[in-house]
C-alpha cells in the first residue's frame, strides 16, 4: 500500500464528497452576486489581517474584534452567504474528523 495513493485518493473522496459539492456551489452563487462577493471579500480580509496579527504574537484590538464580529453577524442576514458559511462549517467538520483519523496512528506511537 502506497500512503501517497491513498493520499490521492483521500483528496478525490473529499472533493467529490455532499459537503465540498454544496461549499463549491455555494461559493459559486456568492461569487454571481457582485454585492455579496463584495462584502465577503471584504470580512475575509478583515479576518485574514486579524489572524495575521494573533500569529505574530499580537492580540488586536478588542474594538477591531468586536467590528469583525458584527461584520459577520451582518453577513449571515444575506441568506447566500449564510449559505456558504453553513457550507463551510459543515466541510470544516469533515475535514476535522480526517484529520482526527489521521493522527491516530501518530498519538498512539507518543502514548
């Protein structure tokens, strides 16, 4: 058995998998939407800088947090992207499992 097949074939199960499909077409009717690819392009950025900031050892503004916060609140009301973050917490899940499975093999060797 060859990791690297299996590997392979781990990355076409996810791609051809419910929840990256949904991600995938989800993504696509936010991105035909000038408006709310705009505002979500815009929250990643803003997330994105924040993150950039918490991995340098800087924690942002409690303010900056806040207005991120709310930003996504407000972005959720837009029932395309709401579906999209929805689409996105779900593949996250599954990805988290593989992950978890993954490891096993790795936390059972430190045991």
């Amino acid at each position: 058995m060859n990791v690297h097949d299996k590997a392979y074939e781990l990355a076409n199960a996810i791609k051809t998998s419910t929840e990256y499909q949904d991600m995938k077409e989800s993504r696509a009717q936010v991105d035909q939407d000038s408006s709310s690819k705009s505002l979500l392009e815009d929250f990643r950025l803003r997330q994105n800088e924040l993150q950039q900031q918490m991995a340098g050892g800087q924690m942002p503004p409690e303010e900056e947090m806040e207005q991120l916060q709310k930003l996504y609140e407000q972005l959720a009301l837009n029932p395309r992207i709401n579906q999209l973050f929805d689409a996105e917490r779900r593949l996250s899940v599954v990805l988290e499992d593989v992950q978890r499975i993954i490891a096993e093999p790795l936390q059972a060797m430190l045991k």
